[in-house]
C-alpha cells in the first residue's frame, strides 16, 4: 500500500534533493508543489496527503515583509486547509537554526514552527521540526545564501570569491544526511509536536572552507588529491564537482614521451601514494631498476607482456606472463630488480601504482639490469 507524499517547495535546493530520492520508493506517491502551482493543486494535495514534507519559504526577499508572507502565513494557509479538510497528516518542517534569533528571517521560522505547535495540538497530528544550518550539496543556487555553493561554482567557472574573514567559523550539514533523516520519518510515530535531533555537521573556517574547494580545483594539475577518508572531504568533493559545466568534465594529463612510448602520472596522494600509466612500443622493456623501500603494483590493461623479477642476491630469473584481459596485479617487492617487456604485436598499457609520491630528490629508484649480459 502506497504512502502519498506531499513536498512544498519541491522545486528548491532541498526539495529537488528530497523528491529524486522518494521518486525512486515504489511505495511512495508523491506529489510535489512549488510557486507554479496554484492554490487549487495545494488544496487538492492536501486532501489526499499522509505525509506533508513542508520546505517552501523565504530567505532572500527583496521586502522584509515577505518573511512572514512565506514563511508564517504560509505555513498557517497550510494548516487551516487541513483543518478545514479535517485532516491531520504527518508533517515535517524544514526550519532554521536562525529560529533561535530575533532577526526578521529566524521570527518567521519561528512564527511557523508555533502555528505547526498549534495545529498538533489541535488536531492531533505529529509535527517534526528540524532546524537546519549551513546546508550544502549539489544543486544550490550559487551567490544566494549559500557560501559553500558560491565558492565552489565560482571556483569551477574561475572566477574570484571574497572571503572577509577567514577565521569565521560556521558549521556545515550535507544535503544526504538531511534526506537521509528525513526518509526515517516516512515511519509514522505518535501524535504531537517535537523538535528533530540536530543532525551532524563539519565545523569548519571560511578559510579552510576557501582553501579546500580552491585544491579540488588544483587537483587536475598537480594530482595531488586530499584525504578523502573522512564523509565531509567526500561530500565537499562531490559538491564542488556538481558545479562544474558539462564541457569541463574531462581534462588532460601531461605525458612524457620517449622512444619507449607514453607515461603519464594520474593522481598522488600523501597517504596513498601514486597512481601512473604507461604505453609501451612493442619489442621495447621499461625498468631495469630496484627499490629500497618503495613497493609498487603493475597491471597490464592492453596487450602482452613479461614482468621479470631477479633478487639481488640471485641470478635466478623469475618472469610473469601478463595479458590484458586478465585484470590480474603482479606486486613488486623492494630488493627484486625488474622490468616489463611487450612481446605483443600491439602496445603494451601498464597502469602502475607506487607506495610513495615520487621524489626527484630521493627516488628510491636504482638500476640493475634483471637479465645479466
């Protein structure tokens, strides 16, 4: 048995995030009002409605007066409908931390989240309100009142962003972790009003805001990739990339060209490492060389080749035929010399990875033919 599913707002940064998501729930019916839609569909939805996911608002209007015109006079259009149906669906608000303040934005919120009190109380429906702070994911409108958006689509496009005060300290909520709280509220539970938990965000300052989104940039021409353990890194990363425009997608890496063929390193990481790839002639061997310390891993994607392997106490020859369509990792050891030949007729494309970024001033690279002459 379905659930219908009412959004306000549906056509916002949250609302467009919250309906991708319940579209996909074969269990859901939804339907989604914006400031297209008349007051007829608002009504006719609302007869309906089991559940009423509340975003519309006012956040940036041009008069002061249309923070209550958005936000409380909205919200009590909404349950004097309901209560005129006689109806008392579920419903989840989408406030603001700035309810706790006197400014015109937070007396709104707050003027809301009391006629949402009253209408619970008067009909017997549960009310959940969730003060929300600093969101951000993809799908935000830029220059607006979002300074992660405005960062990261400026970034993107190469244009300058203004940070006054670097040391400002704000507190940041990613979009998934806001949908995600409220897909659990799909559940009904008792009647009443309430206040949802605070749901997690990332203290961060503009400065670091600033500096982190500027080296995603970074990446395509140093390599060099941040710490992506930790979620926040990962949803900075897939906002920022949310912003770019469809022709700057891809991008080129550098090669270096020789008699040998192609190489080219693709990303380098402190705590990883570095990953690079290769493109040998046939008939033509790369390495000859040993490492102290450094391990490395080769996987042939394209064409045919042999990884030979000597310790350096040894004359013994160890060789590793590698084949394309194998998908299959041959692990250097430190203290082996080895090398790659391409005995195909095709070039030879090696993907590599290394245990350490390379540096010029202390490779751990030394040569030592494998095959003794």
């Amino acid at each position: 048995m379905k659930i219908n599913v009412l959004v306000t707002g549906a056509r916002g940064f949250v609302g467009r995030n919250l309906c991708t998501v319940l579209r996909r729930l074969e269990f859901i019916e939804l339907e989604e009002f914006d400031i297209a839609n008349s007051a007829s569909d608002l009504k006719r939805a609302l007869s309906r409605c089991e559940v009423v996911f509340h975003l519309a608002g006012v956040n940036r209007p041009q008069r002061i007066e249309e923070f209550h015109l958005g936000n409380t006079d909205f919200t009590k259009e909404i349950c004097s409908i309901l209560s005129e149906l006689g109806r008392a669906p579920k419903i989840v608000f989408s406030s603001s931390i700035q309810a706790e303040f006197d400014n015109p934005y937070g007396v709104s919120k707050r003027r809301a989240e009391e006629a949402l009190q009253g209408f619970a109380e008067a009909a017997g429906a549960e009310c959940v309100v969730y003060r929300l702070k600093n969101l951000f994911g993809k799908w935000c409108q830029p220059n607006y009142n979002s300074v992660t958006a405005t960062f990261c689509h400026n970034i993107a496009h190469g244009l300058p962003i203004q940070v006054d005060d670097p040391g400002k300290k704000l507190e940041l909520t990613y979009i998934d972790d806001v949908i995600e709280a409220w897909r659990s509220e799909l559940q009904m539970g008792p009647p009443g009003f309430r206040f949802a938990a605070l749901l997690p965000g990332e203290w961060v300052t503009l400065g670091q805001l600033a500096e982190q989104i500027a080296s995603f940039r970074d990446m395509r021409s140093s390599l060099k990739w941040p710490d992506f353990s930790g979620t926040f890194q990962r949803a900075l990363y897939a906002t920022y990339l949310s912003y770019l425009d469809g022709e700057d997608f891809a991008y080129r890496l550098e090669m270096k060209s020789d008699q040998r063929g192609t190489l080219a390193e693709m990303m380098k990481s402190p705590a990883m490492g570095q990953i690079f790839i290769s493109r040998t002639q046939p008939g033509v061997t790369r390495g000859n060389h040993y490492h102290h310390t450094k391990a490395e891993k080769f996987m042939v994607v394209q064409g045919t080749g042999v990884i030979r392997f000597r310790h350096l106490d040894s004359e013994e020859v160890k060789e590793y035929p590698v084949q394309g369509w194998e998908y299959r990792i041959i692990d250097i050891p430190p203290g082996y010399t080895h090398s790659i030949e391409n005995v195909g007729q095709e070039d030879l494309v090696t993907l590599f990875w290394a245990s350490e970024i390379f540096d010029p001033q202390r490779p751990d690279t030394f040569f030592e033919p494998v095959i003794k002459s």
